[in-house]
C-alpha cells in the first residue's frame, strides 16, 4: 500500500483508507480505486472548432434497447 504515495500524498491516502474502512473494504485495490476515482476529471466534449473537415460526419445515437435484455438477466 504504501507504493500508493508514488502518486499520492499522505492526506490523500489516509483519506481514501478512511473511505474504504467506512464502506467496509479493506484491500489496497478497493484504496487504489478510491484514489484513482478522486483524481479523475471529466473529460471535456469534442469541439469540432477547428477541425472542419470532419463537419459533413454525423453518427447516429446507438440504439441500445438490446441491453435491457441483459438487466432483465441479472434481476
């Protein structure tokens, strides 16, 4: 576990083991995950600002009803 201060601090790390012991979890790949999950940022969304030739392309919206099947598998 304590590899995990390669890549984050102390106050970092004893936050995310508070965390984990809070939700019962105790391995250091649930604290890892905590980690990572605090230090993730959204990802921005495409401009096609300045990248006018991709402009004439358009993608249609996936239909995704076939996966309502799946939840109905796992209920």
């Amino acid at each position: 576990m304590l590899r995990l201060l390669e890549h984050a601090s102390v106050r970092a790390l004893a936050g995310a083991v508070e965390a984990a012991l809070d939700m019962g979890a105790e391995g250091a790949d649930t604290i890892a995950c905590i980690l990572h999950q605090r230090t993730e940022r959204p990802v921005a969304l495409f401009s096609l600002d300045g990248h006018p030739h991709l402009k004439p392309y358009s993608i249609e919206v996936p239909d995704l009803s076939a996966y309502a099947v799946l939840e109905g598998a796992l209920t």
